[in-house]
C-alpha cells in the first residue's frame, strides 16, 4: 500500500513537472516568435517608407550628400544591405568604400571586411541589421571613430 502511494505520488509528481517545463518551452517559444514578429514589422515600416520615398523621387544620395558623407561604408549585406548598395552603387557623390558582414561569401562588387579585419577610414558606416543595431554601434565604435547610423535613421530623416 505504501509503495502503491509513493507510486502514485511519483507520477503525480512527473505530471506537475512535465507540465511546468512544457510552459517554460511554450513561453520562450511565443517570446522568440514574438521577437521576430517585431523585427519583421520594422523591416516592413522601414521599406514601405523607403519605397514611398522613391515615389516621391526622393533618394537616400542627398541624405549623405547633405550631411558630408562622401565615403561610406555598409555594415550587413542581408536584404536591406544590398538594396541600399544597389540605390548608391552608381552614385557620383557618395562612394560605397566597403561593406562588413560575417558572411564572407556575401556576393558584392566592393571590398567584403569582417567587423574583426582592420577597417579603413570612411565618414560614416550605416548599419541594415538594425535589429541589432546598439549592439554592432557599440563594437564598431572600438574600432572605428565615426558616425554608425542606423538605415532607419536616413530613411526616416528624409
């Protein structure tokens, strides 16, 4: 009878704790699905402001222009990356000097750095990974001493 109750009671005991680490996986699994929902609702504000831009026959070049920067370089050539290289590429005022993204496969007609390579001089870098961006601003800024802007600053400053 004794063992029958700790029997029962063991079991009782593995359901309460299969059921309270089966929460905690569900809670860090909707936090994590929610993180991303995030960063793909700013990705989609940000473009859709940048294409209204472009209907408007507005460019992201006067940004730089108007703020001194001749020589830039792009930190992350995921999606957002390559459409900024590829609106600036042909550019007679703003030179595109480098890009920086861990992917070294990163298809790009410029020089390719990783953030651990020694970074050339430039005016500013602009970050595209802007769910990140507090985190890449403050390491960049142990090795380069210029302006890191977020891509939403440019396209929201327009």
């Amino acid at each position: 009878m004794k063992k029958r109750i700790i029997g029962i009671a063991g079991i009782g005991i593995g359901i309460v704790a299969g059921g309270l680490v089966s929460i905690c996986f569900k809670n860090k699994s909707d936090a994590l699905m929610s993180g991303k929902i995030e960063k793909f609702k700013g990705y989609y504000n940000m473009l859709n402001q940048w294409l209204m831009l472009k209907q408007e026959g507005k460019s992201l070049e006067k940004y730089f222009e108007d703020n001194g920067y001749k020589n830039i370089a792009i930190y992350g050539m995921g999606e957002i990356g390559n459409r900024l290289y590829n609106e600036l590429k042909d550019s007679k005022k703003v030179k595109i000097k480098y890009v920086i993204d861990k992917n070294a496969d990163v298809c790009s007609e410029t020089r390719i750095f990783n953030i651990d390579d020694n970074l050339p001089d430039v005016d500013v870098v602009i970050v595209t990974a802007t769910f990140a961006f507090d985190e890449i601003k403050e390491e960049l800024g142990k090795r380069l001493y210029v302006p890191v802007i977020s891509i939403n600053d440019v396209i929201y400053s327009i």
